[in-house]
C-alpha cells in the first residue's frame, strides 16, 4: 500500500472513532514539530476544524517552538489555545522539591523533565474532558518501538493514529497535508530544556531507526542500542503487570 492510501485509512480510522465512541471531537497538543503537526493535517482532513481543538503549551520553552505551531493552526484553520504552564511547573516543582528533599532524594534532571511532559497530559485531559473528546497521540513507530515517550506523559492518550509510520513516512506525509518545511526539516526535540534533541537523547538517528524497523543493515553497536532501548521501554507498551485472578470460595 502506499503511504497516500494509508494516510486516508487513518483518516477513516478517526471519523469512525468518533462514530463508534459517540465522542464529539478531538483535542491535540501542538508542539511545533512533524509529528503532532501530520497529526493535525489528517485529524482536519478527517473530521473538519469543528471537532478538532488544538492546545499549545509552552513550558519555558523555546520560542520557535510556539510560532511554528501557531504558524501551522493558522495555516490549517485549526482552533487552538495557549496554554502557558511555566508558572505551574514552577509552583509544583518548588512544592515537591521541598518535600523531596527532606525525604533525602531530591529530584533529578529527568523528573524535572517528565513533569513538563505530564503537566501537558493533564491540561489535554482537562480540555478534552471539557468538549467530550479524545485526545489525539503524536508518537510515530520509531517512538513507540524504543520507548522515546514519557509515560502518563505523551504516552497518556486515547488514540495513537500515526504509531506505523516510520519517521521518514512523517515527513513524506507531512509533505502531502502542507506542513510548512520550516517543521518538517527541523531537528526533532521535545523542546524540554536548550540543546535537547530526540537523537542526542536516544544516541542513534531517526534514519538509523528508520532502517533497522525495515529490516535494513546497521553497523552491531547501533543494533545493539536500538534492541536495549525497546528492551528496557517495554513496561511501557505492555499491559500493566496484575498478579492472577482472585478465585474466591463459593460456599
């Protein structure tokens, strides 16, 4: 199938969520970057600008991040809102901090992180609660495969529409919906502290990724990196661990 056809199946994979779920909409978080932008241009194709609401949600985040996505809900018609919680992530880590800290384990560089991730989970549950809707996921099949999500964080959502794509299929659709090349071409980053990027996280490229997915060759030192990174995400794709059923005694 080519990819064209298959952006038009996860376009009638949301209209018939929608059906199905008897929901009115979706909310999407908008971060400037490919994946929620491919997002947006298929939600829109799929159930028009009045069941999609986007929120945009800095979090002493670049500036470049909030003009990209603004640039692109103007482009697409999507209604939208801003959403600054910098002052919030600031109140609740100064809180926790305290208390974490007196506990004798403060709080290291990736909780701080994380707590960005989730406070932007909250405020789409929030909105979406609000407007009876589901809350549209952005990870791509190389996020998902390597765990490159935060859990209850970007991880919290309803649906994950582009889970099959490879990131080099993002871009490809992208291209197709009209996503400006400014967010297409831009280095992938979370945009959660200076100097961040996907790859300098993950240490191996999305086109490495890319590769290994579809079965291509890689030097043994990426395979390797690629396998312990889906090997120690694996908590967060699976199924929460439960212990067997209860069997009560029936008198």
């Amino acid at each position: 199938m080519k990819l064209e056809s298959y952006l038009k199946v996860i376009e009638k994979f949301l209209k018939d969520k929608l059906h199905d779920t008897h929901m009115d909409g979706y909310v999407l978080g908008l971060s400037g970057g490919v994946d929620s932008a491919l997002v947006a241009g298929i939600a829109k194709a799929a159930v028009g600008k009045e069941k999609l609401f986007c929120l945009l949600m800095p979090c002493h985040s670049q500036p470049i991040d909030l003009q990209l996505a603004e640039e692109l809900a103007h482009k697409f018609d999507i209604p939208y809102a801003v959403v600054d919680l910098s002052s919030t992530y600031d109140t609740m880590v100064a809180e926790i901090e305290k208390k974490a800290k007196v506990s004798g384990k403060p709080l290291d560089h990736l909780a701080h992180i994380n707590m960005k991730v989730r406070l932007r989970m909250v405020t789409l549950y929030a909105f979406a609660q609000a407007r009876k809707a589901l809350v549209l996921g952005t990870d791509n099949w190389d996020e998902s495969f390597t765990g490159y999500f935060t859990k209850y964080g970007d991880g919290g959502v309803d649906l994950l529409p582009i889970v099959s794509l490879t990131k080099a299929e993002v871009r490809e659709g992208a291209r197709y919906y009209g996503v400006t090349e400014a967010i297409i071409t831009r280095a992938p980053t979370a945009g959660l502290f200076d100097g961040q990027t996907d790859e300098g996280e993950m240490r191996v490229t999305y086109d490495e990724l890319d590769s290994y997915l579809l079965g291509g060759k890689l030097p043994s030192e990426k395979v390797e990196r690629i396998e312990y990174l889906h090997r120690v995400s694996a908590h967060k794709r699976d199924p929460l661990p439960r212990p067997e059923p209860f069997v009560r005694d029936h008198k």
